[in-house]
C-alpha cells in the first residue's frame, strides 16, 4: 500500500490529550497506521517530518481525544419501535440498521461504542461490517445478555436457568469472539420481567465474575434496583449498568445510602444511561404513551439518585442505551450535559466519556487518551468541552483510526 495512505499530520490550535490536561497549547501529531505516533508541542512542525505527509490543519480548533458511549444496542432503532415489531426484524435487517447507528455514532464525535446486547449472529456481523467502514464507530459486542429465563431481553438468545448455564454462556460467547460479557441481575423493560426485581442469586452472579476474569473479558452486569446491587457487589461485580433505584411503586423512595456506600467502598464503576429518559420525556405525549407518562415520574428521581451516588463517591462511566427507547445514537453529548447537570463538574464528565470509559472496558491503554501508541481517535471542537460542554456539538473534524470523516 503506498505509505503515503497510512501517514497523516495534525496539526491543533489546542490540544487536550484528556479530560485532566492543563497546558492546552498548541502541537503536531504524526499519525501513522491508525495510531498517534509521536506528539510535537509548539506552533513549528518538526523539521524532520517531510512535507510530502497529508496535513490537516485544525489550528482554530480544540483537539481532544474521541469519545466513548459504554453502553448502546446497535440493532435496535431507538425511534420507540415496540418489541413486536424488533423482534420480526432478520438478521439482515439489523446488520444494516447496527452499521447505520455506528455511523451516526461517529459523525457525533463517538468514536467507540460498547454493545450491550442483540442477537449474536447480527451484532457479530455488526461488528465485522464497522470494522472495515472508516465512517463507522468502532465495535465492541457482548452478543446476547445472559438472562434467566423469559427474563429482561430474553429474546436474544441469552436465557440462562442457574449457574452452571451461566458459565456455559459466557464461555460461548468467549470463544465467539465478545469483547465483554453481559449479565441481566434485574428486570426492565422487557414485559413481565419487573425492574425492581432481582434476577441472578449471588451465586449465579459469582460464576459470572469468576468466568469473565478467567477469559479475560469485563462484565458488565445490568441493575435497576437497590436489591440486584447489593447483591452484584456482594458477588464481586464491578462494572454495573444503569444503578437505579426502582421499586414497584415508582414513587422514586428506592434510594438507599448503605447501598451507595457499598458501591463506593467496592471501587465499582456505574454507566447511568440517563439519555433514556431524557429522550421519552422529549418525544411528543401522543407518541410516547405510557412510556412518557411512567418517565414523569422516573426521571427527576432518577437525576437525584445520581446525584447522591455521586457524592457518595462513586465513579461514573458514560452511556446512553442509545437504540432501546427514544434514543438516538448521538446522544452522548447530550449525557455528559445531563451528568454535568446533575452533580459532576465538566471534566469529570469528559472523562466519563474518554479516559474513565476506557478503561472500564479494558481498553484503557489504546483509547481514550491522544498519546503515542494509542489508537487515532480524535475529534475538532470550537472550544473546550471542560470549559462548555455544549462545544461538543460544534465538531469541526471527527477521525477514528486516523480516518477523517468531517
């Protein structure tokens, strides 16, 4: 291939290399085979790189690493599709809408994307299919979330009976090539599979934490009540998706400080997907139904109770269930708003969404940062997201791998 293809030179007005950078001044950046590989600070370009390398110059602009949604469901449209109709899609179908959503994440500045859970066959060939798009978000799977039977997502193929067709499942998906594994410890919005009630007995969820460490792969474990955490971490779980605090009654008194206390004294990390009902409550009434009318009442406790867990001091990953719902797959912006909005400072919630997110997802030494040898992700803003996070919605360039798509 002419080497010419694989090298390019950036040079940034601004460059910040992650959320906690103070010096924002301006540098060059060699890229060369998808990864950044040497970093120049200053306004010269080094004299020993040659001119004849493409140069991109973005010296009006804020340079920071690409962004990462932990946790999104690629075949799904996000667009309040009922279950009924996903679940008469083929495979076919949801491959080709996966590959449009990854596209829509990139030109958002989303640069990864975490998939948290579909069909097996569909959300491989998902990922197969973005990985050879330089226009798409890169990919990573969990296939189907291991869930009991007819539990929350049953119908992706993940149902699991006790411990031992736990272990079998994740060990399957494994050696299918998932990048992480999925455990359902509570219901949700699957029907007859209540949010509020456990799923997995700790035992259950012990194998699973034992299994995933064993293959070398995250898991990431799905709890909407105070009763599935607890149980999470008494199992040894670290990584947990959307931490709520629901209770049959809906009536938002669900949170429990001994459970924020756990949580934090455990180090585990919570992806809050808050954008779901930010985004039921933004459809129209006559199109959002009971879901709208439910998120009245959910959402503002759901805001409080990250706010409390923050200042309990647990940590935070960014995600936002983009296709389950009304969510789009450029939503994350929007999500670090809502968690600066709700308790943390801009940074923390820039780095939710790079360093933090990262290296929840055991690629902390490959994204997330803009560092020689990391992968070449990067987005262009008009100002510094620390200072306005609305800046995020003013891309001047997106590149994943050293690909420039805007």
């Amino acid at each position: 291939m002419n080497r010419l293809r694989n090298e390019l030179v950036v040079y940034a007005g601004r460059l910040r290399v992650d959320p906690w950078a103070r010096d924002l001044g301006p540098a060059w950046l060699l890229i060369r085979d998808g990864r950044f590989e040497e970093i120049a600070p200053g306004r010269t370009r080094p004299a020993e790189w040659p001119d004849a390398r493409p140069a991109l110059d973005l010296g009006r602009a804020v340079v920071l690493p690409g962004l990462v949604d932990s946790h999104v469901h690629l075949t799904e449209s996000g667009d309040g599709t009922g279950e009924d109709v996903a679940a008469a899609r083929t495979d076919s179908e949801r491959v080709e809408l996966g590959v449009e959503n990854a596209r829509t994440a990139l030109r958002a500045g989303i640069t990864t994307v975490a998939d948290c859970g579909g069909p097996p066959e569909a959300v491989f060939a998902v990922r197969a299919r973005t990985a050879a798009l330089p226009d798409c978000a890169r990919t990573l799977v969990a296939a189907a979330p291991i869930t009991t039977p007819r539990g929350h997502t049953w119908r992706f193929g993940g149902e699991a009976r006790d411990a031992a067709a736990v272990r079998e499942l994740a060990e399957r998906f494994a050696l299918a090539g998932a990048d992480f594994i999925k455990v359902m410890a509570s219901g949700g919005g699957t029907p007859g599979a209540p949010a509020w009630e456990p799923s997995f007995p700790e035992e259950s969820l012990r194998v699973a934490v034992e299994t995933a460490a064993a293959l070398g792969r995250p898991l990431k474990v799905h709890c909407l009540s105070a009763g599935s955490m607890r149980t999470a971490v008494a199992a040894g779980v670290t990584l947990i998706e959307h931490g709520k605090f629901r209770t049959a009654g809906e009536d938002g008194g669900g949170f429990d400080p001994a459970v924020a206390h756990l949580l934090a004294e455990a180090g585990a990390v919570i992806c809050p997907t808050l954008s779901v009902g930010h985004h039921v409550l933004a459809a129209p009434p006559d199109v959002s139904g009971d879901a709208g009318t439910l998120w009245r009442r959910r959402h503002p406790h759901d805001l409080d109770d990250f706010r409390r867990l923050v200042e309990s001091g647990v940590r935070m990953v960014s995600g936002t269930d983009a296709g389950w719902r009304f969510t789009p797959f450029h939503a994350l912006p929007g999500e670090l708003r809502l968690m600066a909005g709700a308790g943390m400072t801009n940074r923390e919630a820039l780095a939710a969404a790079t360093t933090g997110a990262a290296a929840a997802l055991g690629m902390g030494d490959r994204i997330g940062r803009i560092a020689p040898g990391y992968q070449a992700d990067f987005i262009a803003a008009d100002a510094d997201p620390v200072d306005d996070l609305t800046a995020l919605d003013r891309l001047h360039a997106v590149a994943r791998d050293g690909h420039v798509i805007r």
